[in-house]
C-alpha cells in the first residue's frame, strides 16, 4: 500500500473507451505501465458513467462503439472539462468533424506515440485549469 506511482501519467486517472476488448486491454497495460489510473469501457453506459463520475483526468474514445457513435461521451467530458483524444480507425466519420480540434490518432498505433499524446493532452489541461 504504501508504494508511490512512477511514470509519465502517475497521479492521472485516464479512461480507455473502445468496443474491441483485445485494443482496450493493450491500451489499459501501457497506460498502467506508464503509472496511470486506469478504467475502461466497453459501451456507451459504462462510458458515460464514467465520463460525468468527475474524477477522470483525460480519456481515449473509440469514435465508433458498436451501434453507437461516441458522441454523448464527448459531451459529457467537455462538460466536466475533461480532455480526451481520439483512437479510431476511421479517418473520415462525423464525430471527427464535430469534433475537429481533438487530436486523433489512427489505429494501430504504437505504444510511445499513445503516451506522448497522453501526456500532452493532460498538460494542456493542466494549463486551462489555471
């Protein structure tokens, strides 16, 4: 218990939204890796519990999640000022069009690019919370 974080994303708690088991579990281990709090979610309920609970730090969205679209959870953590960045394998898809100024990485991608964009997104909302 009384052992400290260490790692890039230590103190964070980052949420992992993606439809693909396989996809989240390989995301949810790099980021635990790299010292993060880790949920994950698998649907958009599970999702959105999460994104309004106000204790997230940043989130990864899969722009497509089964039926659903991740549009409802873009809300909900725009609305708790939350960052989040999306990982998705469609370049072209509405959400990313409403959604134009979050940052977007194509799936695959690999493990240093997820984690650089991670923490650049928790240090630009570290800078708005000033």
């Amino acid at each position: 218990m009384g052992t400290t974080t260490v790692g890039p994303l230590g103190g964070y708690s980052i949420l992992v939204v993606d439809d693909e088991p396989l996809i989240a579990l390989g995301l949810h281990e790099a980021l635990r890796d790299a010292g993060a709090d880790v949920l994950t979610a698998h649907d958009l309920e599970t999702a959105l519990a999460a994104a309004v609970t106000g204790t997230v730090s940043a989130a990864i969205l899969d722009v497509q999640l089964g039926a659903s679209d991740c549009r409802p959870v873009c809300s909900a953590l725009t609305s708790q000022d939350v960052p989040f960045l999306f990982l998705t394998g469609f370049d072209s898809h509405d959400v990313l069009k409403e959604w134009a100024s979050v940052p977007t990485l194509a799936k695959p991608t690999g493990e240093a690019e997820l984690l650089a964009s991670v923490e650049a997104l928790l240090q630009t909302g570290d800078a708005t919370e000033a």
